[in-house]
C-alpha cells in the first residue's frame, strides 16, 4: 500500500501551476469523440480517472493521438459513426465517465456494457438512468437499474421535459448529450447551479442550445446534425488548486500564486467560502481562454475564522469539502457544513471519512445527516491516517500533515492519480519538505 509521510512545514512560497481541469477534460474527449473532423486539447489531464475516458471512446471506435502526456488530437467520428463496442466498457473508477457516456451511448443504434472497478460499481446511477429512460432508453443494471455495470441498448429517444432532483452537472451532461439525438427539443431545470462546461462546449460546436426561464434555472438543447471540431485549452483545475490554496493559508508565512486556474463562477464556492473565512485571497489576470474564464490565485496565510456553507455554494464547491474541513480545523469558531447530503455518494461517504480521519488528528468534528461541523481551532497531532481509496480525501489528510505536530502518515495515496498526478512533488516542493514516500505493509 502506498503512503504519504509529511511532517510541519515551513512557509510555503512560489508560483506554480496545477494540472489541467478534470472535468473540462472529460467533456472535450466525449464530444471531440462526435465531432466532425479532429479536435486537438491542449493542457489536458492525464489523471486515472481522464484516461478511464479516454479508452472509453477507443472502445466505441474513435481514434485519439496522444501528441505528448497534456496534448491529444481527437478524430470525431460525427454524431452518428460511433461503433459498437466489442467488450465491455471500462469507466475503472471513474464516475462522470459513466454517467456521461450513458447519456451519449442512450442514442447510439447499438448495445454497450459499461463496468468498472469495485468503487464505481457501489456509486448510484439511478439519477442518470431515471430520464434516460423516460427518453426512451432502455438500461439495464443491479439493484433494479440503480447500480453498475449499465447495459444501454441506444436507440430512438424522444425529448422530454425534465426537472433535476437535485443540482448535478453529470447528469445535466448526460442529458444533453441524449437530447442530441432525440426527436424533439429537451428541456432540463436544475434546483441549483451545477458545473457548466457541458453547454459552453457544446455552444461552441455549434449546437442549438438556449436557456429558457431563467427563474428557474432552464435549458433547452436541439437535436444536432453535426458538431464542430474545436481546440480546446483546458485551464488549471480549481479543485487540484484548492489543496495548495488552504495549504499556503494555513501555513505561517506562505505565499504563492496559482497561475492559469479556471474560475468558472459554477465551481468557485470554495473561493468565496475562504473569503468569507477571513483568507488573504485574490484573484487576479482575469481572462477568458477557449471560453472558460481563467485568473490567478494569490494567497498568503492569515488567520480564519468559521463559516457557514449551505445552499447554492454547496454545489459550486461539491469536490472542496474534505479541504475546508481541514481549513475549518485551524479557524477560529464553527464551521457548519448543511445541505451536503450528495457527500454521501462520492467515492467515498465523505462525510463520515472525513470526519473519522480528522479525529484520528484531533480535529474536534461532528457528521451530520447532510454535512459537518468542526470546532476550531484545535491543534493537530500527526498519527497514521487513511485516505479510504479516495483521491481528495488523500490529498487534504496530507495538507493537514502540514499544520500537525509530529509526522503524520496518509496511507493508500496512490489514488491521488485519479484527478492529481505530481501533486506530492508540487507539495514538497513549495513546502521545502523531503521526499519521503514508502511502501507500507
């Protein structure tokens, strides 16, 4: 098992830059996939769970030049010339590449199997899986269709009305990627803001697609005869910054900058928490690149205070909050955590992880139904913790290794692949730590 050995670091200082956005790198690959013509990205993520995508549209018959690790050229096989998959599908553990190709392999004249490893097949589906076959979709899958492996035998689908129960950008995408081959306008409303890069893509491509009352949040895309190809940049991935951010507040006397991070506003709830907490964070070079707005994030280490987080800004901060929590720990005051049920249902419970791995640091931390409270500040004592096979939670137990008395050691971190490669290196090196990665029993 791999493990993480940290101990208190000094200040951290430097300008660097984070790998590119995951979830922008997801999307360009499915949709270069149906693109006419080749697409190229630069800057994309060559984390695990990007790579699950990868081979997922090799499987359905795309061809895709890895030009070098962050640069691939994507050869579209149009809306209509995806093949038929001659095995099973592999999402490995990655849950936006099932969800997503569901939605795409839902109007596809031929049957796929999507599985993957023991993590993604305990993850719900049924959200995704509910409209798809209100669409005329026909899946198949465990537990009367709720979990994976998915067998979808794509065909005729109809477009549909349909309100999200809860704000979801995966099952948004899902959605609009079928309503791409429906026989009638889709209509989607969300409760809340989710992540947008799937309509800002595909905006770009070509496709018809308009909001509607935007009281209540609605979308309607058109079914697509055709897609542009598109370069795309992806910009740095606000959740792979987010765990250098809390690290350089924490951390007396830190100072660094974070160069070329998307501030997309649906993901920047972190940003606007930390600010509520007191941190010394601006955002600065505003500018917008292939059509997602991008800065740079400049941040010193002060003291925080607690916050509340509930409602809309749960959504924009969905994957942020095993970092907060460590942030929450050295704040002065309570920090509650409410409206964060979908915690639950990630790669982990993320509540309940997060919650015992912080009180084997000393962290003074309550689960909740629906979120967390933590009572700071409270020192923290360096002992052995578990990342449970989740990659965020592996990389915030790290951070807070860096504000722990004694040497604290995060075990199973070889996850942190699914969505950071390089980010115990980045670490050590802002942190002038030593290398000091093992193998443990």
């Amino acid at each position: 098992m791999s493990q993480m050995r940290i101990r208190p670091s000094g200040p951290l200082r430097g300008h660097i830059r984070v790998p590119g956005d995951k979830s922008i790198s997801h999307r360009a690959l499915i949709l270069g996939a149906i693109a006419d013509g080749a697409s190229r990205i630069e800057n994309y993520l060559p984390a695990a769970d990007c790579r699950a995508t990868l081979g997922a549209i090799r499987a359905i018959g795309v061809e895709v030049e890895e030009v070098s690790g962050t640069s691939l050229v994507i050869h579209g096989r149009g809306l209509r010339g995806l093949q038929e998959p001659s095995d099973l599908v592999d999402c490995v553990r990655s849950g936006t590449t099932m969800r997503l190709l569901a939605g795409l392999l839902a109007g596809q004249p031929f049957l796929s199997v999507l599985g993957g490893e023991s993590q993604l097949r305990r993850r719900p589906m049924g959200r995704i899986i509910e409209p798809l076959r209100l669409m005329g979709a026909t899946i198949l899958g465990r537990d009367g269709g709720r979990l994976p492996p998915l067998a979808v035998q794509g065909g005729d689908l109809h477009g549909i009305d349909y309100t999200l129960p809860v704000a979801s950008a995966q099952v948004k995408s899902a959605l609009l990627l079928a309503g791409l081959y429906a026989d009638s306008p889709t209509t989607i409303r969300e409760p809340g803001p989710a992540r947008d890069h799937t309509e800002r893509l595909l905006g770009a491509m070509g496709t018809r697609l308009e909001p509607g009352n935007r009281d209540v949040r609605e979308l309607r895309i058109w079914p697509g005869e055709s897609l542009r190809a598109l370069d795309v940049e992806v910009p740095g991935d606000l959740s792979a910054a987010a765990f250098l951010v809390v690290a350089a507040a924490l951390v007396s006397g830190s100072e660094i900058m974070v160069e070329g991070v998307g501030v997309n506003p649906t993901r920047a709830g972190l940003l606007d928490s930390l600010r509520a907490m007191g941190a010394a964070l601006t955002v600065e070079k505003r500018r917008d690149v292939s059509g997602e707005p991008v800065a740079d994030l400049a941040v010193q280490a002060t003291e925080l205070c607690g916050v509340e987080v509930d409602g809309d800004t749960v959504v924009r901060m969905i994957d942020e909050f095993p970092i907060l929590a460590v942030a929450a720990t050295q704040a002065q005051g309570e920090t509650l955590v409410r409206d964060a049920s979908e915690l639950r249902v990630k790669e982990t419970d993320r509540i309940a992880t997060t919650v015992a791995e912080l009180r084997r640091l000393g962290a003074e931390i309550e689960a909740r139904a629906d979120g967390f409270v933590v009572y700071g500040p409270t020192p923290l004592a360096g002992t052995t913790v578990h990342s449970h096979g989740d990659h965020r939670l592996a990389m915030a137990l790290a951070v807070a290794g860096l504000v722990a008395s004694g040497e604290t050691v995060v075990q199973d971190v070889a996850c942190i692949v699914d969505s950071f490669p390089g980010f115990e290196a980045l670490l050590r090196g802002i942190a002038n730590l030593p290398n000091a990665t093992g193998a443990g029993p």
